[in-house]
C-alpha cells in the first residue's frame, strides 16, 4: 500500500488541537446567523481569503475574531462534535483538546457555558465510537498572570473535567516564567502541564517551560533544535513534542515543507508528534499533515510508524484506555 494509505489507516492520536482553531467558515457563517452576529466577512470565500499569515500574530488575530460568535452551550457542542466526526473519519482514536477560556470569558461567556459543550460532544463521542479523550484548558500568555489566577478560580468547579492545563497565544514577548506561579498552583491541583514553546519564541522560553512551569511535554519546540544542550535535556526527560506540520508552514515557522525538521527530531532522539493544530485555518486535520511529510519530505514507513505510535505514548490516556488502543 502508498505510504499515504498507510498513514490514514494508523489508528492515530490528536495531542495538539484547539478546538476553537477548528471552526471551518461554512459553521462559522451559520453560527453567526443564528446567534444573529455580524462577522467581519461578508462571505466564506471573503473569509477563506483572509487565511494567508506570515507570523503567528496574524492567524490569532483572525482566530479570535472567529470564536467571538460562539455564544451558547449548543455552539460550544456543535463545534466539537463537527471536529470529533472529521478525525473519526480519519482513524484518530484519542483526543487531547485545548480551549481557550479566556478567549470567552472575556467576551462575557461563562467558563461554564463553554466547558458544558464542550465536554457533552466527547462524552457523546465516546459512546459512540469508544473516542478517548483529555481536556486542556489553555492559559493566554498575552493576558496577565492574575487573569490566568482568576481562569483557575473559575475553573475549580469543574476540576473533574479537567485533565491539564496548557499555555497559548503570542509567545515573543510573553515568556513562560511570566506564569510561573499560577503554573505551580495547577501542579499542586494534580493537573497535567504543557506548554507552547519554541514555536516563535528562543530556546530560552523552552529552558523556561521546563524548569520553571515544569512541563510534562512541549507543543512545538521547532526552536529546541538551536540548542544542542537543550536536545539532550528533552531527549533525557524523554518529553513529547506535539509537531505541527502544516500550522509550522501556514504561519512561517519553516520556508517550506522539505525543510520541516520533524524527521531531524525522530533522528535526534526526541519523541516528535504529529498535529493539526489550528486544522480549519492551516489548511488540514491530521491526515493532511501526514500526506503533507509524505509528499514533501523523504519520510519512510518506519518513521510513519514512529511518530504515531510517540503520539499513543505520549498522550495523557489513562494505562486502561493505551490497553485498549493498542
Ligand atoms: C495557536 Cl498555532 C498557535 N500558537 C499559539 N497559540 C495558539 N492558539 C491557537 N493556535
Ligand atoms: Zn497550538
């Protein structure tokens, strides 16, 4: 079989996924009728259009502005239940998902109301097709400590929902020891810990995410690979990292796709992932980005074979639920 065939047949995992960063313009036109807001496009392909960044600043831009029309527990649902159909229909057995709370608490929309929908599309997504799941909530790094203070008040009552937490959003100029404190409160809360680095930011922000919001694994980490120090020490901590292919090219984190480092990293020891990211914006979920490294890199069978089973030992799933994927 075409290593394509080969890559879409994989049960796969999804380690990296916003779940705002999934709302496809067609859902996000009828979502702003019913909910009768105005986006700033007058068409899908007005819309669509906009899709072209040349940094991370430009996409988040327009991400926020996509989210701002979700108002209600059934938009929330019907968000993440459209995405959990699409990687069903791609073999992905386990979802890990961010949300971004303040992206709508800011706008007036109660954590709860978020959460609630959230969560009701991947308990229905369990039933039905035995899709596991973990849910990351995301702290905005452009946005103050205190506010991320507040986010975690606001998220104690739904503790039980919560699997881990997370750090997004503009990353130069935000650094991880920004966070600090309220990542050693989530710690003590028992929560799992990841955060973006190495995206845009320095290998310093990597050092940082490490030692001092002690991650569990690193989203990105394009920009480790700058110190050879610092390779040795994720090798060593043997941390995932949750790669995103087509989001590193949309946003100009690699020239090119032949030029993506995804396989420097299998060769250097680290344990890299494959993820969509942002799918509705950068143009594919997650069988895209593996046909994207099939077409566009020199990678073989053996290394398909790697990163998918990094991303079933690197997921956060419970020992009975790895059991039963594998
Ligand atoms: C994001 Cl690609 C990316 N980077 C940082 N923050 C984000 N939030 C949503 N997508
Ligand atoms: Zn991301």
């Amino acid at each position: 079989a075409s290593l394509v065939a080969l890559s879409q047949a994989m049960p796969k995992t999804e380690l990296h996924l916003h779940i705002e960063g999934t709302f496809e313009p067609e859902q996000m036109f009828a979502i702003a009728q019913r909910n009768q807001v105005a986006l700033k496009y007058d068409t899908v392909d007005a819309l669509k259009e906009a899709y072209q960044f040349t940094n991370l600043q430009d996409f988040l831009d327009l991400y926020y502005q996509g989210m701002s029309v979700l108002l209600h527990e059934a938009d929330f649902y019907d968000l993440t239940m459209a995405y959990l159909e699409k990687v069903h229909s791609e073999n992905v057995v386990h979802v890990e998902i961010f949300f971004d709370p303040q992206g709508h608490t800011e706008r007036g929309i109660p954590f709860e109301v978020q959460i609630t929908g959230i969560r009701r599309a991947l308990e229905d997504a369990k039933q039905r097709w035995g899709m596991t799941y973990q849910l990351i909530m995301s702290f905005l790094r452009h946005l103050s400590e205190d506010s991320a203070f507040q986010t975690l008040e606001e998220a104690k009552p739904f503790l039980n929902w919560i699997d881990g937490v997370g750090l997004d959003s503009s990353e130069v100029g935000h650094p991880p020891e920004k966070f600090a404190n309220v990542f050693a409160a989530c710690r003590d809360l028992g929560l799992k810990i990841t955060a973006h680095a190495g995206e845009e930011g320095p290998p310093e922000y990597v050092w940082q995410a490490l030692d001092l919001i002690k991650v569990q694994r690193i989203d990105h980490g394009n920009r480790a690979l700058e110190d050879d120090d610092l390779v040795a020490e994720i090798a060593k901590q043997q941390l995932t990292l949750t790669v995103c292919p087509l989001s590193n090219l949309k946003l100009c984190v690699v020239n090119d796709m032949t030029e993506h480092p995804i396989r420097t990293m299998l060769k250097l020891g680290l344990k890299a992932t494959v993820n969509s990211d942002d799918p509705a914006y950068f143009g594919g979920y997650m069988n895209d980005n593996y046909q994207a490294l099939i077409e566009r890199t020199q990678i073989s069978k053996q290394e398909l074979y790697q990163l998918a089973c990094n991303g079933i030992e690197g997921s956060w799933m419970s020992p009975t639920d790895k059991q039963k994927h594998l």
